[in-house]
C-alpha cells in the first residue's frame, strides 16, 4: 500500500511510531528517525535564523538546531514547549536537531491498514492515522534542520 505523497514507500507490516502532542495535534514519526527524548535544554538564538528555528541547544556536546516543531508544521507556534524530539540523520556530526513538543504520548505499532492518505499534498505529511481515540498525522522529519 502506498502511503501519501510517497508513492515510493510501501508498508507490508506494522512500523513503530512516536507519537507526540503540538499543541492540540497529534503527531506521529516512525521510531527509527528518533535518537531520543529529552526535557528542553537551554537554548540560544540564532541571528538570521529562519523563522522556524529557536536556536541551537547542547546535545551530548553537539550543537543541535532546536525548531519551533509548531511553526514547521504550520499551526501556529510553541517555541516554550518543555520536550525535545532529537533526530539524528547520522550523516555528520552538525545533522542532529530537535523537535520542540508539548508532550510525548507513546509508542505504538501502525498497522498500514489505518494509514489514509494525506490529503494535504504536503511532501512531510506521510498520512492520517486513524487510531482508537482519534486521528494522527504521521509526518516525516526533515532531513536537515
């Protein structure tokens, strides 16, 4: 089955997830994209930056890009939320950064039968996951901040 807007990907069996909370919004990423989970860090801004990231943090003494997961995802902005997804492209050192999010929900097995199609047209957003107690949007991490 394919999954929106990757025509490329197809999912036979169930692939683990995170799910997480912005704002109102559920979100999920699949698990593997996900170094870990951590409680904000002290930031600091960055001149110039584009409008989606709040700074950069100390990650296990890298420089992580810290984004306004709110703002990349374009519905609204949160750069106070207290968690941090960090992803790691283990492509060089400087490619770690985090997601701000209000809460990390849990994770959990995504059967490619609940998936539908995003019908956003968005190249992030994979699909709509239709869950026992509502829907998640499963998105794509970028692979650069």
């Amino acid at each position: 089955m394919a999954v929106g807007g990757h025509s490329d990907t197809t999912l036979d069996e169930p692939t683990q997830v995170l799910e997480f909370t912005v704002g109102d919004e559920r979100y999920c990423v699949v698990l593997d994209s996900v170094a870990e989970i951590i409680d904000r860090q002290l930031s600091r801004s960055l001149p110039d930056a584009p409008p989606h990231v709040v700074g950069v943090m100390d990650y296990r003494g890298v420089t992580t890009t810290l984004v306004d997961t709110a703002r990349l995802l374009g519905v609204g902005s949160n750069p106070e939320a207290s968690r941090v997804i960090v992803f790691d492209t283990g492509k060089e050192e400087d490619d770690v950064y985090g997601w701000l999010v209000d809460e990390v929900y849990r994770v959990t097995d995504l059967d490619p039968r609940d998936v539908d199609d995003s019908p956003f047209g968005d190249e992030r957003t994979r699909g709509i996951v239709r869950t026992d107690d509502g829907l998640v949007v499963w998105v794509d991490p970028p692979t650069e901040s």
